[in-house]
C-alpha cells in the first residue's frame, strides 16, 4: 500500500527486478492514479473540511455530504450539470467528468472518512517518475496515469490518460488519405487513452490491487516529435465545445 512520500519510480523498479522483469527500450509504463495521489500526499480528511455557503446549498439540492462538494468545488472551474447524487464538473486540469476526479474507494478511513484527489499535475508526475525509471533501467521509455472516466451517453467507465511522458498521445491523420484516395479530413487517434483502456482491463477497478501494467511491443510513438506531448492535449478546447 503505497504511502506519502514513497519514491514510486523506485518502487516501480524494485518491483519489477523482484518479479524478474527488466525493462526495455520502447516499454510503456501505465500507472493507476490512486498510488500517485497517494505518494503525493493528495489525500483528504473530511473532518478538516470547512463547506462553504455554496457547497452546503449545493450539497443540499444533490444530496451529497457538504465537505465532499466542498472539494469538488475547489478542485473545479465550473460546475456543468448537476442532479440527486451527482455533479459533473470541469476539473482545474481540464477534465469533465463526475465528482472533479475525487475517490473515496480503496483508502484508508480508520481514522476518519477520507477522500483522495487527483495529481496537482499529473504530466509533471510522469515526466519525474520516467525520468527516474529510465536512469535506473538505462533505457528510452514512456510512462501513462490512468484514472477511470465515465462518458456521455455510453453506459460504465473506461481508463483514460490523465498523465503522461515520452509517448505520442495524439496521432494526427488529418490531410492524409484512406485506401481509396479519400482525404481524411477528421481522423485524429487518441493513443494515450487507447492504451490506458486496455492497462485498466487488466489492472482492475474494484479489489484487484493492480496499479502498475507493463505495454510491451507497441511503438511509443511513429516517428513523429513526441517530447512535448502531454495527456493536457487530449482536452478539447472549449472553444470547439459543442455541448456549452
């Protein structure tokens, strides 16, 4: 169980070694969410809590407890849609969905209910954490933190990128042709939030506790510069918001 203050990349490594793993050139490290909010001390006591005027009249209307909205407003720009139990905002990360990303399953509440929320900055955190890895495995590697995402209009959550480093998330076809001849006018592929989909299905989302899965055999990217792409680019900008 991963506290504040644990050194993941390292833990990621030591892991590995002891599972006789050894990384190599091209893998792909997906990391759950929940371990890197965790080790970044992003956990919450609701006892410490103080609701505002606007959580309690909000909370009220949705049936929600006070100190929880409080935090999704905080955690938020804008509230989007709101009805009996939830709220779906937009995230100070540019994220929409339900409840700003805050979780309260699979931590520790002996002391007192607790919540958790999303990395400060979740590219940043897998920059730092591929940087360390690559220095210990003397390879060239991208990292992903996934979190799950419920959609509009389609039923159950998915894992999505929230975070990542040294990998190509989009995969810009547009100008390009299809096997006719015919100019692709729209297509642009999300690799990052294709891969973290499929690292969640095999880590789980209830009492796996699988937080780490290893992509081996897909280039990270296709040649294509992919250092200053971030999991920030796959936000749509609000400008081409048609739902606002």
């Amino acid at each position: 169980m991963v506290v504040p203050g644990d050194d993941l990349a390292q833990q990621i490594h030591d892991t590995l070694v002891s599972n006789k793993i050894t990384l190599q050139e091209g893998d792909i490290v997906c990391i759950a969410q929940k371990i890197v909010s965790k080790a970044e001390g992003q956990q919450i006591a609701l006892a410490d809590v103080e609701p505002s005027k606007q959580a309690i009249a909000l909370a009220a209307e949705t049936e929600k407890d006070p100190r929880m909205v409080e935090l999704i407003l905080q955690e938020s720009t804008e509230v989007l849609r709101q009805r009996l139990g939830v709220l779906i905002v937009r995230h100070n990360l540019g994220l929409v969905g339900a409840h700003a990303g805050i979780d309260q399953s699979n931590i520790d509440h002996s002391g007192g209910e607790q919540a958790l929320l999303l990395p400060k900055d979740p590219d940043k955190s897998a920059a730092c954490i591929r940087d360390k890895l690559q220095s210990l495995a003397v390879c060239e590697l991208g990292v992903i933190i996934t979190d799950s995402h419920n959609r509009p209009w389609r039923m159950g959550t998915i894992g999505v990128a929230i975070g990542c480093a040294g990998i190509q998330v989009l995969d810009d076809h547009r100008g390009g042709e299809d096997v006719y001849g015919r100019e692709l006018k729209v297509t642009l592929i999300n690799r990052a939030d294709a891969l973290a989909a499929a690292a969640t299905l095999e880590m789980g989302e209830t009492t796996e506790k699988i937080p780490l899965v290893l992509i081996r055999g897909l280039p990270m990217h296709n040649g294509k510069q992919t250092a200053a792409q971030t999991a920030a680019m796959i936000n749509r900008p609000l400008e081409e918001d048609l739902f606002r």
